[in-house]
C-alpha cells in the first residue's frame, strides 16, 4: 500500500505541472532553419546573410516572438539539389518552424517544393525568382521583375526613350530581371532595347568579349550580375574602355562585393531597395550595431536578413500556427524603410537610385510604390 501511494501521488505530480517533459521543452523553443550559401558564387553573400541573422537574434535577447529560438544553418553550395536535400534534412531531423535564408532563385524554387511537402512555412531573405510567393513562401527582398522594373522606369526618364542594351547571366534571376526592365521601360515610354547580350552563369571569366558586342548606336547598358560575378563585371568594364553609359543592378555595387572592387566601383549608378545613407531611424540603428559588429556597411543581403528575422519575430508574437501568423502580419519597420507584403507575399516598397562617390552609396533618387 506504501509503494502504490508513492506510484499514485507521482504520477498526480506530473499530471499538476510538475516537471516539463523533454518534448514539452522542445516545443517552447523556436527552430529556424536557414539554408544558405556558404560555398560556391555566392559564398560572400551567404556570409553577410547568417551573419544579419545572428545579430538579430543577439540583439533581442536569443528570442523570437517572446520564444527562445534556435538557428539552424545548412549549405546549399548553389545547388538547387543541395538545397531541398538541406531542406528535408533541417525539417526530418531538426523539426524546424521555418526555413530562410536562400541566395539563389533556383535554389529557393528547390527548397519551397520540399518544405511544401512538410508544411513548413517560408521566409525567404534574398532569391528574387518570380514564381516564388503565395501560400506558405513570405519574401521580404524582392521579385526579380520589379528589381529591373525599377530601373527600366528610373531609364526612361533620365537616359532617354531610346538606345537601351541589357546584358546579364543566363538564368532565371538574370532573364527575368531584364525582363522587368524592358518593362519598366516600356511604361516610361521607352522603345524595345536593340539588344540583349546573356553570358553563360557562373563560368564567364572575362566580360569584355561580350562588352564589345555592344553596338554602336548604343545610348547605355543595364546590366544583372551578383557575388563573384560582379566582382568580375565592374572591373572588366572599368578597363574595357567601354564608353557607353552604364546603369547597373543593385548587386554590382553592394557593399558585399565593394571593398574587392575598389575604385573600379567609383561612379556607377544603380537601382536598389537599400542603401546605408537612408535617414531614418531604423538604418541609424541598424548601421550601428553591424558596423560595431562587423567594421563595415551593411549590405542588401544584410539588410534582407535582419528583416527575414523580424517577420519571424513579429508573426510568432501572434501565436497560433506559424504559417497562419506569417499571413497575418502587417507593416515591417525596416532600415531601407516601412514595407508591406502584397497577396502573393511580395515586398510593397520604395526602390532608390543611389551612385557610388567616396564610399558611399548615396541616395539620388526615389521610386515609390505607387509607379508601379
């Protein structure tokens, strides 16, 4: 009778709050799981990406929504096999809440399908392909079309109607960026540009063959290039002798690869979501504390990053399933400024032209929301 006593009254003890089960531990902590490219093109991206991410979690006390949360990082290497492997990895063994990061389009088109399949919801902090978006995949950087819309109307307006020549890497992201382009263009009254010049992704060593295949009736070039790629880019037009003027992507002139270009970068005019010379109390803020982290300026994928973080923050505030509280979230406060996400869960924003003078990104000019 003893024993039979003690049995009852400790297993009256964990039915009335007694000590947590180790499940029951595992569920009030929240695992994000980021996949991101620590290898390969884009590695110098992936860099700034995880480092943004645990910033935020360091300056908000290791929480997300009121919850100790846990990052979870995985190399895609740039390979959209890669990346749905990661991505069925960090779900099976990790049972993470979320998955973000994702440099790369076709990779983040890999990883969406497979965290589909195990209703695990999306946050994705850069990868701009256009098909991306809808239930369950939240994007706070931007569809590839609008990057190269807003810059096809800024052109229309300031390098004239006629003359355009696109040129960029022959994928998804490349194509459909210039597509928005030709565009945005086209709305600012723009012609058809006379030409389009693709180089093969990820294997162009030398850029200045395909410069020279501009034509010469030519009135300026937008280009698409990223990571490595635009490393490469701004130096052979500097010493290609090109004479045509250039408009460029927001990713040739990013902080990320800026210090390997250095005075090659001196001049460019880009059209961006972000610089580190907006005035606003947010990127005061934020520039701050990368800088006294880091010792330089935060990047596009930095900025992207830390906003990835804060949706997750704000959607797990709410309660309820993850998924369903990601739809539900509102106004992002931001360093590159307020944004929403539109029915597809694309970023309504401002884009800003800024040309690079002195180290600085400086902000020149401002598309609002409403031109598109």
């Amino acid at each position: 009778m003893k024993y039979a006593l003690l049995a009852l009254a400790a297993v009256l003890a964990a039915g009335c709050g007694g000590a947590a089960t180790p499940r029951a531990a595992d569920e009030s902590v929240l695992t994000v799981g980021a996949i991101i490219s620590q290898t390969g093109v884009y590695a110098a991206l992936g860099d700034d990406m995880e480092a943004a991410m645990r910033l935020y979690l360091d300056e908000h006390g290791g929480k997300l929504g009121g919850r100790t949360a846990r990052l979870v990082v995985a190399d895609d290497a740039g390979a959209p096999e890669t990346g749905q492997q990661k991505a069925r990895q960090l779900t099976a063994e990790h049972q993470v809440d979320v998955i973000t990061g994702l440099v790369a389009s076709p990779v983040a088109v890999a990883v969406a399908k497979e965290a589909a399949a195990q209703h695990v919801p999306v946050v994705i902090a850069n990868a701009g392909a256009d098909a991306l978006g809808g239930p369950g995949v939240f994007r706070v950087s931007y569809t590839n079309y609008a990057h190269g819309f807003a810059a096809g109307l800024y052109a229309a307006r300031t390098y004239g109607k006629d003359g355009a020549v696109l040129m960029g890497a022959d994928y998804s992201a490349g194509a459909e960026t210039l597509n928005g382009f030709a565009e945005g263009y086209a709305k600012g009254g723009g012609a058809k540009p006379i030409k389009r010049i693709l180089t093969p992704f990820g294997k162009t060593r030398d850029f200045r063959p395909y410069l020279s295949q501009i034509p010469e009736e030519a009135a300026f070039l937008y280009v698409f290039y990223a990571g490595g790629e635009a490393i490469t880019f701004a130096k052979d037009f500097s010493r290609s002798g090109t004479e045509v003027k250039l408009l460029a992507c927001q990713n040739i002139t990013d902080e990320d690869v800026l210090q390997a270009i250095g005075q090659d970068a001196e001049g460019i005019v880009s059209v961006g979501l972000y610089s580190p010379a907006l005035d606003n109390p947010e990127n005061q803020a934020f520039t701050a504390k990368w800088r006294a982290r880091t010792g330089k300026n935060p990047s596009v994928v930095a900025v992207q990053s830390w906003d990835a973080m804060s949706l997750i923050d704000q959607a797990a505030a709410g309660g309820g399933r993850l998924a369903d509280a990601l739809e539900r979230t509102g106004e992002i406060r931001s360093p590159r400024g307020a944004f929403t996400l539109d029915r597809r869960h694309n970023p309504v924003q401002s884009w800003y032209v800024r040309e690079y003078a002195d180290g600085v990104n400086k902000v020149i000019a401002t598309i609002a929301p409403s031109a598109f």
